[in-house]
C-alpha cells in the first residue's frame, strides 16, 4: 500500500463524505445550477449556495456573494492579477511566490506593469520592515504566499495586512496551502483578495478553487459568458457572483468541497494543524539526525511541508528510488516555485518535499525514515 506524503500537492485520500457527495452531485443531481426552474436545478443551485455559505464562514467572509468559484487557486490568482492591475501599476510580492504569481505578472511586465520583489530571508521569511520599504508610494497590489509551498515557512500575515491597510492597498493572500489548517479571517485581515485551492488543505476534489473580492474592489472579469441571469444583455452582469462565475459550474467539485469544509468543521481546525504540524516537526528532527541531509526548515511553520536535499544524491533520482523501492510518494524538483528555491538556495535541483495530510499516521513516518536509513546505508 502506498505511503502518499504529498499532500502540499493534493490532499490524499479524502474524507468517506467526500467521495459520496461527488457521487451524489453526479448520480442524483447532475443538473446545471441556475439554468433551470425544475427540481434538479434547483437543486443544484441550492447546493452551490449552501457551498458558498460555508466557504465564507470558514474564511469569515461577511457576503457570501463575494466569493467565487474557479477551477483552482491558479485561476483565482490570474483573475485578480489580470483583471485589477493595468499598465503603469506597480506590484509587489515577495520572494516565495509560486508560479501562479510569477507567471502571469512577466506576461504583465512586458505590457508595462511594474514588479517589485521583496527578498525573503533565507529560510524563507519576510520581514514586515522589508515590505515597508516598498509602500512609499504604495503599489496597486501586493500579493503574498500565506505559507510557503516549499518549507512551509508561514509569513507574518496580520503585520502585512495591516501594513497594507494603512497604505490603503489591497493585500492578495494565497492561502493554497495554508486553507483549512491555519485559521484565516478575511474581515479581520481586511483583505483585498483571498485566493485558495479547494483539493488541499479544504480536502476538496481536484478541479475546484475559491476567490474572495473585498466589495469595493472592481476586478474585471477574465472570463465571460452565459450566467444564467441577465440573459437579454449582450455584456456581463455586475451582480455578484455571477461576475466571476460564467458557464457551467463544476457541480460535483463545489458539492463536495462543501462535504470537505464540513469535515474539517467537525474535526476543528486547531486539530487538523497541530496533527499535521507535530508530524513536520517529527520529520525534520528525525531527518536533520540522517548523515548527509540538509533540512530547508522555516522560521514559524504554517504547512506540512518538509524540504530536504541529501549530498550527492539528485531529488529527483531520490523521489524515483522511494517510489521504486518503498512504494512512498513523495515531491522533487522546483515545486513550481524557482524563486522560493533560489531564495532557500537549493536552485536548479530543487529539494525532495515531504507533507504529510490529516489522514498520515506516526507510522507512515516511521516507514518513509526507514525508508531512508536504507538508501543512504546503500551510498
């Protein structure tokens, strides 16, 4: 039986509720929501609002109808990217940023939007007073990583936000990896934009992502089309969330992510994080003692993630042999984030990432350190 420690990737496996809600929105429902008066359609209208409802409780989001639904985090971040900043605008983020991030920003670059990057130590934090240096004038945007994807290191959030509020700028928080295992509250943060991936931490279904837009804050759509509502007009409706929402949503995916919230609603999310947490830390002690690793390990952790190099030995040549040998997934490479990888120091190889999800056991562990004696007791 595998020893799945990816779960910074996508959480694995899923709570049983999960898997039956997906069958459920497919077998019994299978209507498009909005789109009709008969009972399978509002049915699914019902379920896509309930979903929503709980999404912004979970965030403490005060309007529901300001949260969104995407395919993933990615779509999230493009949305807002694209769709507030302009030529001439500056933007800052740091130097943890995925590719989600740096992608979409160089193809706005060359089209005259202006990116700063704050250098981030080198376990991968930010210092508040180093982002302050860039607020004068302020930028249109500043987006942030909430926990780093690589080493789960956890940046100072609450200092940032309230940095940006008092720079009346609109703070971008990517809660990828952070949703559902470290609290977050969208009204206290006052944030701008609140972007998270709902087949993580949220314990969703691939193909489902969230977007929060602070009211006020007006984001062009990246994406328009049939909404269901405002049919007679041959431009896209104001209305939220219709704005954001064009085509036929994935029904099944925002059902079942509303089965993931429930979860983790009943759990607690003060459990989830310190069982996930406790076993990162048993990881980098016990890894840290192996001869010849190197344990990239954060100043305050947010997230599973555990990175590591060993000498001598390629991360993704290791990630192989794990596989091959011991039936353990784990991660290798640049994780989509290069510039984190250079910030650590661990560019262009990369690190082998292990996270461990809610349902990882002490055993699993335990495994995948024996694992490990063995291939470095073979060098």
């Amino acid at each position: 039986m595998t020893v799945y420690l990816d779960n910074a990737a996508t959480s694995y496996p899923k709570p049983k509720s999960v898997y039956r809600m997906v069958d459920h929105a497919l077998r019994n429902v299978g209507a498009s929501p909005g789109r009709g008066s008969y009972r399978q359609s509002r049915e699914a209208s019902a379920m896509v609002e309930a979903a929503r409802n709980k999404v912004a409780r979970l965030f403490d989001i005060p309007r529901a109808e300001q949260v969104f639904f995407t395919k993933n985090a990615t779509e999230s971040i493009n949305i807002v990217l694209k769709g507030w900043l302009r030529p001439g605008d500056r933007v800052v983020i740091s130097s943890m940023e995925h590719n989600s991030v740096i992608r979409p920003l160089r193809r706005l670059s060359e089209g005259g939007v202006e990116v700063e990057i704050v250098q981030c130590n080198a376990n991968g934090h930010l210092e508040p007073e180093a982002l302050q240096k860039h607020l004068s004038p302020p930028p249109r945007l500043i987006v942030l990583v909430h926990a780093s994807n690589v080493n789960g290191a956890l940046q100072p959030v609450a200092e940032i936000a309230n940095l940006c509020s008092e720079h009346d700028v609109p703070l971008l928080l990517d809660a990828a990896q952070t949703g559902g295992i470290q609290p977050i509250s969208a009204s206290g943060l006052n944030l701008g934009m609140l972007a998270c991936s709902g087949h993580k931490g949220l314990l969703g279904p691939p193909g489902i992502g969230i977007l929060y837009i602070r009211p006020g804050l007006s984001v062009s759509p990246l994406i328009e089309g049939g909404t269901g509502s405002r049919s007679e007009q041959d431009f896209q409706p104001e209305l939220c969330p219709d704005r954001y929402e064009s085509g036929t949503p994935n029904l099944p995916g925002i059902a079942a992510l509303a089965a993931g919230i429930e979860f983790i609603q009943e759990k607690g999310i003060a459990a989830i994080r310190e069982h996930e947490l406790r076993l990162a830390t048993l990881l980098e002690k016990k890894m840290a003692e192996l001869p010849a690793v190197r344990v990239y390990a954060p100043e305050v952790r947010g997230s599973s993630a555990v990175s590591f190099t060993v000498e001598g030995i390629n991360p993704a040549d290791l990630g192989y042999l794990l596989d091959q040998g011991f039936d353990i997934a784990v991660r290798t490479g640049l994780h989509c984030a290069p510039m984190a990888h250079q910030t650590l120091g661990t560019f262009p190889e990369g690190t082998v990432r292990v996270s461990p999800g809610y349902f990882t056991t002490e055993t699993d562990i335990v495994v995948f350190l024996s694992a490990m004696q063995r291939l470095l007791s073979q060098r």
